[in-house]
C-alpha cells in the first residue's frame, strides 16, 4: 500500500510554564527506563484521566476521592506530556500516528474527566456538558487550524493542558473546605463558577482563533 507523503506541522507552545516543563520532560525522558516507550506513556495519560474521573465520582461519597484526582492528574501529566518528548529524544517518532493516537486520547479522557465532574455532584451536568461541547469545538479548530495553516498550538493565551491541571488541582484542594462560593447574596457550587468561567474562557479562545485564521486563510488565498 502506498502510503502519502506526511509533512509534521510546526508546533507552537508558548504557555507560561513551557521553559521549565521542557527542560523537565527531556530530563525525564533522558532517564527513562528502556522498556517503557511512548505507548505505554499514552496509556497511562488515558487511563489516569479515566480514574481521576472514577475518583470525582467517588468524592460524592468519600472525600479521599479528591486527593485522588490530584494524583491521577500528576500522572496524566507525566504520560501525556513525556509520551511525545520520549520518541523524539530516542528518535522513535512516527508523526501520523502519534498526532492521531495522542488527540483522540485526549478526546476520550476529557469525557471521562468531565463525566466524572458531573456525576460527582461537585459541578452540574449542564456545565460539565458546556465545557465538554466548547472543549471539542476548541479541539475542532485547532485541527482544522493544523491541517490548513501547518501549524500546532498547544497552548492558547499563555495556558496549556498543563496550567488547566495545575487549577484542577487546586480546586480539588479548595473543594476539601467548602464545594460552595457566595456571589450576590447567592450560593453557587464551586466548581461551577469555575466552569462558566472555563466556558467563556475557552469560547473567547475559539472566537478569535476563528477570525483569526480565517483572515489568515483568506489573505494566502485571495482570489484574483
């Protein structure tokens, strides 16, 4: 079968802890055990996302669960962000594969981590739904966005899944005090302040990618 020719896109990371996770995942990877390899990294990230979502549901009845989320968070991160880093410090890449295998990764370990969230009684189904749908319409530009441009963005406005972990964390910390906020002389959950936000936030991303890339588009190939 022959097979057509792959151009990699460029990838762009410019969030704000990029220099020293860099630096992090190639000492990792320098280090890491010859029997492991990036597959066995990608599974992790999956299956982590798949227990810190399990672990959500579990805080409804047990608050041990969110201590568990944090942990399964660090190792989404270590087989999410050191997968790609391993193959290409042991020159082991395979572009296709690993840019289709590590994003519909992605896509199912955020509906397991969002699942979770929903049925955990920490943020309502009807933001955990918002998120998910403003997340996959997000994800659907910037794969657009890679094919038609060549270029890869991880990141967007400073913050990559790396930061967005790092606020999990932290409001699973905070959600071991008090799952509730007080605006306006009104109770809220916690979580669902910060997923509005999440959804404006990723909404704005979207719309100005969108124009942004389009203007781009447009520009390269204006008709005569």
């Amino acid at each position: 079968m022959q097979v057509a020719t792959f151009k990699e896109a460029d990838r762009a990371q410019v969030s704000l802890l990029a220099p020293i996770e860099k630096k992090s995942l190639i000492w990792l990877a320098q280090h890491t055990p010859l029997w492991i390899n990036s597959d066995h990294l990608t599974a992790l990230g999956l299956i982590s996302l798949l227990c810190a979502g399990l672990s959500y549901w579990y805080a409804r009845h047990q608050r041990i669960g969110l201590l568990l989320v944090i942990v399964f968070l660090a190792f989404n991160w270590l087989g999410d962000s050191l997968d790609g880093t391993l193959a290409r410090v042991r020159n082991r890449q395979r572009p296709r594969y690993g840019f289709y295998v590590d994003h519909i990764v992605d896509a199912f370990g955020t509906f397991f981590l969002l699942g979770g969230l929903a049925l955990s009684g920490y943020m309502s189904m009807f933001i955990a739904g918002g998120l998910l749908t403003v997340y996959f319409m997000l994800s659907i530009e910037v794969y657009l966005a890679t094919y038609t441009i060549g270029t890869f963005h991880l990141s967007f406005w400073k913050f990559s899944p790396t930061e967005l972990r790092i606020l999990l964390a932290i409001g699973s910390i905070a959600l071991l005090y008090t799952p509730w906020v007080h605006l306006a002389g009104s109770t809220y959950r916690l979580y669902d302040i910060g997923g509005a936000v999440g959804i404006v936030g990723m909404t704005l991303m979207l719309l100005s990618a969108v124009v942004r890339h389009t203007v781009q588009l447009y520009r390269a190939e204006r008709l005569p």
